[in-house]
C-alpha cells in the first residue's frame, strides 16, 4: 500500500535534486559553486530561482540541464537518476527530455523562425513533412503563425523569445530551463511572455524552472527558491511572491 502511495506522489515530479554539491578547480583553489542544494519541480509547476550573482544559479540550471554534473549529490528527471547516463544518453536526454530558454533568444540568425524551431526536431531525426507541421502548430501556439518566414532580425526582442519558446517545446520535454527569459526585454514583452508560459503549462505536463531577477517573473511563479552560496536560504509560495510584488509597485508608486 505505502509503495503505491509512495508511486503516485513521485508521478507528480518531474525535477528533484538531492543534496547537490559542486565545486571547480582554479588552479590550486577550490571554488565551491553549490553547497547542498534539493530543490523539486512538479510537472506543470513554474518555479523560480533568485539570488545575488555568482550565487549558483547557472551552475544550478547546468546541473539540471545535463551539461555538467554534480560532485556530489544526484539529479533526478522524472524519477531517473542522470548519473546513470552514460554520453550518448545524455545527449538524448538534453535533446528529448530538457528545453533551453537564454537571455538573448540565442536563434540562429540565417534561419527563418521556422526552421529555427525545426533545429531540434532535426537532430532527433524527425522526417522533414512532419517536422515543419510541428513547427507551425508551434509557432501559431506561440502566436507567430503568421512570422514563420522571418528572419531573427526581422522580429521583435519579444517575438524572438517567443520562436525560442516554440524551439523549446519542439521535442515536448518534461522541463523547460530559463535563464533570465525576460532579461532583455520591455516589461510589454515579458508580460506577453510570462502570460505565454502560463498558458503554455495548462495544458501541459511541462515544468519550468527559471532564473530570474525580475519581479514580474517572480509574481507568475508557483514557487521561489532564493539562493545564496550555493545554498537555498528560502522557499517562497505564490501567495507571498505576490506580495513582495505588491510592495514593490507601492514602492515604486510611492517614488514616481
Ligand atoms: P550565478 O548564475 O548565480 O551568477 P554561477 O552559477 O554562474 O552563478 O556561478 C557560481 C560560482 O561558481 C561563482 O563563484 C562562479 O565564479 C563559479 N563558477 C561558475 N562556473 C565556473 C567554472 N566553469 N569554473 C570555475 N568557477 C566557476
Ligand atoms: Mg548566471
């Protein structure tokens, strides 16, 4: 009976990371990134993670991501282990099974927004007819149907992070990473982007974990992990983040 119970509630997540440490070399010199960090993502859930830089947030999102590995501790993605991947599974699961959202859209700049969602689905080998109908249900989803021969140029900040958004979901991973989505944007754009992600996990399954500094980002989120020294220092429901985001709008009316 408890390993049912036990079944049914790790069903609900889909990232889980345990005690994780990570340290670099520099020379000599031990650079402690993260000290212990468990952090868990429901399927579905927005979480974010917030803290001063050089605090482990990157190093965080890598761990998660599959492009490094902890030192100690483990990583979990819809209850398998990542230490048990060897290469070429690992580049499966970043391909299959992760979505990567950066500051600065990183879109290949000679390929239509089409084609650009098409990257991932090419490396996984998906058949070219199938291929560019998943891109264009996509790149309509995102509310760029009528962009998908656009050039990165020829689009917005906003509508740039919008085709990275479709480029993330292409092969329907489990978890979508964000580092500063809305860094470059006007707070127009990442309100449209935030909406866009909220309405995106409904239907889904997908969590996001996602870095950030910005409070409007923080308001859309389940949960908050504040982190600092490679440590988390607290956790933050919706409720509360709302909250700091109201004070902070007072603030600024009290200023302007
Ligand atoms: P954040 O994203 O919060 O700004 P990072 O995760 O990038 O922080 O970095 C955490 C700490 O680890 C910092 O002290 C940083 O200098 C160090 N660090 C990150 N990556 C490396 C690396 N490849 N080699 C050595 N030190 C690193
Ligand atoms: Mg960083």
């Amino acid at each position: 009976m408890s390993d049912t119970t036990n079944a049914e509630i790790t069903q609900d997540v889909a990232v889980q990371t345990l005690a994780i440490t990570r340290q670099y070399k520099r020379g000599s010199i031990t650079v402690p990134a993260l000290n212990g960090i468990d952090l868990t993502v429901k399927k579905g859930e927005i979480v974010g993670i917030i803290g001063p830089s050089g605090s482990g947030k990157t190093t965080l999102l890598n761990m998660v991501g599959g492009l490094d590995s902890p030192s100690h501790g483990k990583v979990l993605i819809d209850n398998v282990d990542l230490s048990t991947f060897n290469d070429d599974q690992l580049s499966d699961y970043r391909l299959h099974k992760v979505g990567f959202i950066f500051q600065f859209y990183n879109l290949i700049p000679t390929m239509t927004a089409l084609e650009n969602v098409e990257v991932p689905m090419n490396l996984a080998k998906i058949p070219k007819g199938e291929r560019e109908q998943r891109a264009l249900e996509l790149l309509k989803l995102v509310g760029l149907g009528s962009r998908t021969d656009h050039l990165p140029a020829e689009l917005s900040g906003g509508e740039q992070q919008r085709v990275a958004v479709a480029r993330a979901l292409a092969n329907n991973p489990s978890v979508i990473l964000g580092d500063e989505p809305t860094g470059d944007l006007d707070s127009k754009s990442a309100e449209a982007l935030m909406d866009l992600l909220v309405s995106l996990r409904k239907g889904r399954k997908t969590a996001f974990i996602l870095v950030t500094h910005d409070p409007l980002v923080v308001g859309e989120c389940d949960r908050v992990y504040s982190i600092r020294d490679g440590k988390v220092i607290r956790t933050q429901g919706k409720a509360e983040n709302r909250k700091i985001l109201g004070d902070e709008r007072t603030m600024l009316n009290k200023l302007y």
